[in-house]
C-alpha cells in the first residue's frame, strides 16, 4: 500500500518553497500512476482533489472518494463514471466503508497488456493524446468497448 501525506504540520506544508512544491506534485503524479485504485476525502471543497480525481480517471483508476455524513459533495456526486465510487462515512463506520468500497472497486482495476504497434500507430496515438487530452491507453480502451458493443457474437 502506498501512502503519500506529509505528516506535521499543516502550516509548513503549505509555506513551503516553489521547490518543494513541484516535488510534491511529481511524487503526487507518480503516486498516481504507480496506485491500482485512489482514495480521497473530499468532505470540504478542494479544487486539488478534483484534479487529484480527475488525473485518476483519465488514467482509468478506480476512485473511492469518501466524504462525512452531512457534507454532501455536490460536485463529486455529479460525476457519472463507473470506476467512481461516492461514499458517506461517520467515524464509528469508517473501516467497514473502506472494506466495502475496496470490494466494490477490485472488478475494476485494469490488468496490464501490453503489444507493439508500427510507428504509424504510434504517431497516430500520441497525435490523440497531444490534440483530444487523452491517454492513449483509454483511447485505445474506448474503441476496444465500442467493437463490443457492436459486436452481436460476442454479446451472446
């Protein structure tokens, strides 16, 4: 389990340098990548866990954001995609929430595949991923779940 909060206080985390900020950003992001499935708070408004959630999905992770009960996060519970999960907690149910949504999410975490493509293909996915802002990963992903729904065969 990887696990990224700088522990102390909260005053000098954010009073750090320019350095020290952009080193968190990029151990963020590579926390990111390396997760198999994101889980965040989002009780209060933050623009940073939006994006935090954003980056995840786009990357195709499952996300579990937890909020506590009486604090409805208005933005979150408008996001409609099947690899988020939007959970109300109190502190007396926590862990179960977490076990549950953990449970949930497990049919959802991708499995690596990797293939070669010419340098055509390769031209053509960075071209999607540079101009539409998408990974070539979902791209490819999309286009793979719209032939099965297409595809009467294998829907039967």
């Amino acid at each position: 389990m990887v696990r990224e909060w700088t522990e102390g206080n909260l005053e000098d985390f954010y009073s750090g340098s320019h350095k020290d900020r952009v080193d968190h950003y990029r151990r963020t992001m590579d926390l990111l990548k390396k997760a198999d499935v994101v889980v965040v708070e989002v009780s209060l408004h933050s623009m940073s866990m939006g994006y935090i959630v954003n980056k995840a999905l786009e990357a195709g992770k499952p996300v579990i954001a937890i909020y506590k009960k009486g604090f409805d996060p208005y933005f979150f519970s408008g996001i409609e995609d099947s690899k988020l999960i939007v959970v109300a907690y109190d502190e007396s149910d926590l862990e179960g929430i977490l076990r549950n949504s953990l449970d949930k999410v497990s049919g959802l975490i991708d499995v690596r595949f990797n293939f070669f493509v010419s340098p055509k293909i390769l031209t053509y996915l960075d071209w999607v991923a540079q101009k539409r802002r998408v990974p070539r990963s979902v791209f490819l992903r999309e286009l793979i779940e719209k032939e099965m729904k297409r595809d009467k065969e294998f829907r039967a």
